[in-house]
C-alpha cells in the first residue's frame, strides 16, 4: 500500500549558487538515508544540543539559527532540491560547520536514521496545510507523527510548530493536546508567543503587514 505523502515533489530550476550548493557542499554536508542509523556525536564530531527541522525550504531560517548558536547542531531535511542547495551554498559561504542536511523524507530519515531520545527540539515551520477537506489526510501533523517526534525527542526536549493558517494551527492543537506524553509550553494552553529564536522570514513579515497571523506551538516530551 502505498503511503500518504505529506508534500508534492515539485521540480524546480537551479540557480548557479545553488548547483554549487549541490556540487561542493554536498560532500562535506550531505547525508543519506540508505546510511541508517547515524551516530551525530561522530558525524559533528561532539556531543552538542541537537536540533532537527522538517522542511527548511530555501534554507533562510536554518542558516540564521545556526550562525547565532554555534554551538548547537542542526539536521535539516527538505525534499525541493533547489532549497537544498541553497542551503549548502549558505553554509558555503558563511563557513558554517553545524549543519548537516538530508533531501529526502523527513519521516524516514527519524524513523531509519535518528536514534531514540536524542534529539533536543524538533521544527516544523509552516507545513503544507492542505487546506481542502479531501486532503487533510496529507497534513504531517497527525497522531502518529506526535508519536514519533515523542519518540525521538529526549525528555524534556521540545516540538516546536508555526503556521500562518489558523485551522492548521487548530488541527496541530488538538493533537498534540491529546497525544499522550507532552505538555503544552503555552501558558493558556494554546499557542505561544513567537520564540526569538524562530527568525521572521520575508514571507512572515509581508503576511504581518497584510494582517496575517502566525500560530506558534510548543510542546515539551515529559515521559
């Protein structure tokens, strides 16, 4: 049977940077998912807080976290090849060492690749919301990804989750309200007010002035 993806690979053309990006970083940056299990502690080359995104998109909010936390790791995973390479080339260029990216399904690569609690956040910034009904099947956010991120966060660790679609936001409440072994970080027991350390992306700023709202929900692992 085949699975329900979550995102639409869509083909997109490469800039010069970005083949670059592909080219040259990718040796020094890239992991596989046919390499299974990894030991990060190795692949960084110390044990460090680690941090895991889901669809970095063209990479901007990744670059800017691990400039400003150089001494945290990142893994970054996102399916648009030309985002990819944009990152790389990002990493490239500002020569940073913390980041290392797969391109392909970022519920394979926890599922085959990330150890059990090890990881100390997991991101989720602005997901396809899927905004028909009929595909609401297709949304990532559902209670078995609760479970998996549960278990691949340490205790204490944190998923961390905005959108600009306020029924998404609605949607990634109630789920992660009733999935079992996660405390909601909002003071309500809603959403929390955005965290400095998501950087606002030019899409984000340009939504704020049309009147768009943003939803950010944290939800801390405790068992």
């Amino acid at each position: 049977m085949r699975t329900i993806k979550s995102f639409v690979m869509r083909a997109g053309r490469m800039t010069e940077g970005q083949q670059r990006g592909l080219d040259q970083g990718w040796p020094r940056f890239g992991l596989r998912l046919e390499d299974a299990a990894q030991d990060f502690d190795q692949v960084f080359g110390r044990s460090a807080p680690r941090t895991f995104e889901i669809g970095f998109g063209m990479g901007h909010s990744l670059l800017e976290m691990a400039a400003a936390a150089p001494e945290q790791d990142f893994i970054g995973v996102e399916v648009h090849r030309p985002g990819v390479g944009a990152l790389l080339n990002g990493l490239m260029t500002q020569n940073l060492s913390n980041v290392r990216v797969y391109s392909c399904d970022a519920l394979e690569v926890l599922r085959q690749c990330v150890a059990d609690a090890s990881l100390d956040r997991l991101l989720l910034f602005f997901p396809d919301p899927w905004h028909k009904a009929r595909h609401h099947k297709r949304r990532i956010v559902q209670p078995a990804f609760a479970e998996l991120v549960r278990q691949k966060l340490k205790i204490g660790g944190v998923l961390h989750m905005a959108t600009d679609w306020q029924p998404y936001a609605e949607h990634m409440l109630e789920v992660l309200s009733a999935a079992p072994g996660y405390s909601n970080q909002a003071v309500d027991g809603q959403y929390v007010p955005r965290p400095a350390e998501r950087p606002i992306t030019k899409f984000e700023r340009r939504g704020e002035r049309l009147g768009h709202g943003v939803w950010d929900l944290k939800f801390q692992r405790t068992t």
